[in-house]
C-alpha cells in the first residue's frame, strides 16, 4: 500500500491521520463512526497535517486499538485489519475498518456512557435515536434506499436547487424549526445520501 498516496487523499469520510491512540474511550468513537458509515482507515502515526511521525511502540498502540474495538464498542468489532508500514525507520499502522453488516455500533465515551457515532466528512457525529433507527436498516446492501420525505425535509431540497449551500441556522429559519431537531433532520438527509456536509469552513453547510 502506498502510504504517501493514501495521505495525499486527505482527511475525509473514509480516512483518519491520528498521531497516536491515547486511550480505547477516544479511539473507540472513530472506530464506530467508520463502521456505522461506508468503512474507511485511520493511519495512527500521522499528525492532522498529514506529516508521517511514527508511533513510539507499535505494540503498545495495536493493544489500544484491539482493546478499543473488544470493550469499548458494542456490538464488538471483530473484522479490523492492521499493517504496519514503515516508512524513513518510523512505523505507521493502517487500521482498515470494514462497514458494518452489524450496525448501529456504539462506543464507550465514559462508564456507562455509551454513544452512536457516523462518520460525516472528516469527523465522527454523535448520532440521535432517529439516526441509529436509520442505521439499522442501512445495512450496506440498503443504503441507496431512498426514504419518503416530508414537508420540512423538501424543502432542504428546494432551496438548494436555486442556492448553492445552506447552513443549519438558514434552515432553521427556512422551517422554523428547534436547533437540535434541524441538525437531526439535516445529519438524516446526508446520511441517506439527498445532500453533503462540509465543515472545512468556520461553519459548517451543506449541498446537494
């Protein structure tokens, strides 16, 4: 694999640089979000620059990682690949991180405290109860289902059509609809493929 083509991609729906894996609670989100979504790779050893630094004990960061994935994910992910790649005598590992056939997964953020994640663009969102329901029926095989939409969903659509972009507080307005409602709405629609996140600017907006 090559490790400087796999960087050049950039941070994204499908891919992660972390410099190292500090403890399974913060790994674990990342793990999720990737298998609730299409899949991906984390590249542990890569700044969010994308410089290579290496990892100080491979070993070490691999227990982490397989610790994350066995007891801080529930269901457990149990289909992860690791490689090591070294690359100017420092050591990368490549996390490949299936879909899931098994969704939703949730990660253990603090003792008792368990929480779904999705991967929307390059982060990992906290999804509501209505995501997670979604989740159970996108299985990889049902993703391109189109869902019915409603009166407040459309019009999302409608206004991208003749705008190039739209922020959560525009379509807050747009329905008049409560902040966390809107953000659920909109996280659904992206998830179900009728529009984009992008949240490489101060605010994040979305696109058809």
């Amino acid at each position: 694999m090559d490790l400087h083509k796999l960087i050049a991609r950039g941070e994204g729906e499908e891919l992660e640089f972390k410099q190292k894996t500090t403890h399974p609670h913060r790994i674990s989100r990342t793990l999720v979000s990737l298998a609730n979504t299409r899949g991906g790779q984390v590249l542990v050893g890569v700044d969010d620059a994308g410089r290579i630094l290496g990892v100080r004990d491979p070993e070490e960061e691999l227990f982490v990682l397989r610790e994350a994935a066995q007891h801080y994910v529930e269901p457990p992910l149990t289909t992860l690949r690791f490689q090591e790649v070294e690359e100017d005598d420092r050591t990368v590992i490549i996390v490949t991180v299936p879909e899931s056939l098994n969704k939703p997964h949730r990660a253990q953020v603090a003792p008792d405290d368990w929480r779904g994640y999705v991967r929307v663009r390059d982060a990992s969102v906290q999804t509501s109860g209505l995501t997670e329901k979604l989740l159970e029926r996108q299985q990889p095989e049902a993703r391109f289902e189109k869902i019915p939409l409603n009166k407040q969903e459309l019009a999302v659509i409608e206004y991208l059509k003749t705008h190039p972009r739209i922020t959560l507080a525009q379509y807050m307005k747009l329905v008049n609809m409560g902040k966390r409602r809107a953000f659920q709405t909109l996280i659904k629609l992206t998830l179900h493929g009728y529009i984009r996140h992008h949240n490489k600017e101060k605010e994040p907006y979305y696109t058809i």
